[in-house]
C-alpha cells in the first residue's frame, strides 16, 4: 500500500559544528528516528541536512531541537515553497 505524501514537506536545515561522515551519521540516525521524518540526507561538506517530512506529524521547530540534542547548532532554514528562515 502506499504512503499518503499529500502532508510531505521539505525543509533544508543549516548545520554548523559537523567535521565529518561520523556526524553525518549521527545526525542522520537521530532525525531518521523521529516518526513522521520519511528521508533524510546530510552532508558536512555543505554544512546541509534535507529533510522530506510529515508536516501532520512533525514540525521544524522539533527537527531543530534534535539537531540541537545531538550537539550541533543551526543557522536557519528553508522550508518548501517558503523563503529561508534565519
């Protein structure tokens, strides 16, 4: 069966402090974890983490603060269809 997409967003958040595939990893585990997140890329080369996500279950303020819990800060985002967002 497939999924419903129609509530899917994309958001791409600004990282700072990654300086390796380990942190990634770690970032990309500890949003993947969140239920309504469907994918997640990361790349520390970019400092960038893309997000597709269910807005009816999840919500950027919470991606943020699991970015934030795993150690990292963040410098703004943009969201689908939206401007970035400092």
């Amino acid at each position: 069966m497939a999924e419903n997409i129609t509530q899917n967003q994309l958001a791409i958040i600004r990282i700072e402090g990654m300086h390796c595939h380990k942190c990634e990893q770690t970032i990309q585990q500890t949003l993947g974890r969140e239920e309504g997140v469907a994918e997640v890329e990361v790349d520390f080369l970019s400092g960038q983490a893309s997000i597709l996500f269910d807005a009816g279950k999840v919500q950027i303020p919470r991606l943020i603060e699991l970015i934030h819990q795993a150690g990292y800060s963040t410098k703004g985002y943009a969201k689908s269809g939206t401007t970035a967002h400092e």
